[in-house]
C-alpha cells in the first residue's frame, strides 16, 4: 500500500471537517492495504496443479512421481503466500465478497451505527483490491440510493489505479458532501461524534 504523508492525512481530516460544518452528517474515512489474508484459494490452486501433473507424463518423457508433484506444490504454495500471485490468482467475486464483509465488519467496529442522527457514512478503501465503497447509516439510506454513490466509487477506483490516493478522497469526501448538504444541511452547531482523521490499518487476521 502507496504510504500516505502527514500533508494528506491533514487535507483528508480539514476536508471532512469543512464538509461536516455544512451539514448534520458525519463522515469517516479508512483505508486498509487489504481485506483479507488470501491463503485458502491459492493453495487450492496449488494443490489443483500438483494433483494434474502427472497429466505432464503423457507429453513429456518425464515420469512424474509424488515426490515432482511435492515439490511443485510446495514451490507454488510459498510463491503465492509470499508474493501479491496469491491475490491475483484468487477471483475477483471472493475479493469483491471479503471488500464488502470487511467494509460491513469496520462501519459497525468504529460506531458508525451510535451517531445521534444515525446519519454517518463510511469511506472505505481496500488498496490491494482496488475496491472502494461507502457505507451509510439507516437515515442516510432513506434518502440516498446506494447508486448515487457508484459515480463517486468508480472515480476513486480509478485514482488508485493511476496512484493518486489524496486525489481520490479529496474527490469522494467533496462529493459526498455536496450530496449531504442537499439532504442534511446543518441547522445548528453539532458535536463531532467521530474522528475526522484517515484511519490506516494493516490486513486483518481473515483468511480467504
């Protein structure tokens, strides 16, 4: 995952603070380099190219043994351990799957789901994955369809791809805001209930 400096992490938090003045929502932003562990499928794989590779012996004078078969899944199981293979190896549905488990898992842990209004949302970020979504709280989900936020998620998406990550929040956190102020503008002065800082986290212990 791209390091993100003190200059971002300070215009991510000033962002969220002056979209926060304008309207009665509150917004956390949070980043993870993965949202999973990806171990399970890849040894999978590893052991589907072990269990075939006697297939090998038809075509090649080599005479596969148990011992070859041992050694190639061996070989592929620690270079998709330990190298990004075993996230590119795993399909994009399973990713997607743990992105929106993870996404789910981290809006209920930092109590996105307290807020007084119950108007909060989630900025998530999966770096490895290339995955970004928001996650809104019951009132925000009355009056904002979840497709309102794709144009927002897909511009994201494509800022990591081309690795400008401060780019990206500063796009969806202003364009959420805009779509906040329409249907939450700030009556009164309200109590931040959340942190306005970007929330960093390693890979969690999950394995897929």
């Amino acid at each position: 995952m791209k390091t993100i400096d003190e200059t971002t992490k300070n215009a991510i938090r000033d962002r969220i603070a002056a979209v926060e003045k304008q309207c009665d929502s509150e917004l956390v932003c949070l980043i993870t380099r993965s949202s999973a562990r990806y171990i399970v499928f890849p040894l999978l794989m590893a052991s589907f190219a072990a269990l075939f590779m006697p297939i090998l012996g038809a075509f090649t004078p080599l005479e596969i043994t148990f011992t070859h078969q041992t050694i190639l899944f061996l070989a592929l199981a620690g270079l998709f351990i330990f190298t990004p293979l075993g996230r590119v190896v795993t399909p994009k549905w399973l990713k997607q799957q743990n992105c929106e488990r993870y996404s789910t898992e981290q809006f209920f842990r930092q109590k996105l789901h307290e807020t007084t209004s119950r108007n909060a949302i989630l900025i998530f970020v999966s770096w490895d994955e290339h995955f970004v979504t928001v996650v809104a709280d019951k009132g925000i989900n009355e009056k904002v369809a979840q497709s309102d936020w794709d144009a927002l998620v897909s511009a994201f998406v494509q800022a990591i791809k081309n690795n400008e990550i401060e780019r990206g929040f500063m796009d969806i956190i202003g364009g959420a805001g805009e779509m906040l102020v329409q249907h939450f503008p700030a009556q009164t002065a309200k109590t931040d209930e959340l942190p306005n800082h970007l929330i960093a986290l390693d890979r969690p212990l999950y394995v897929s």
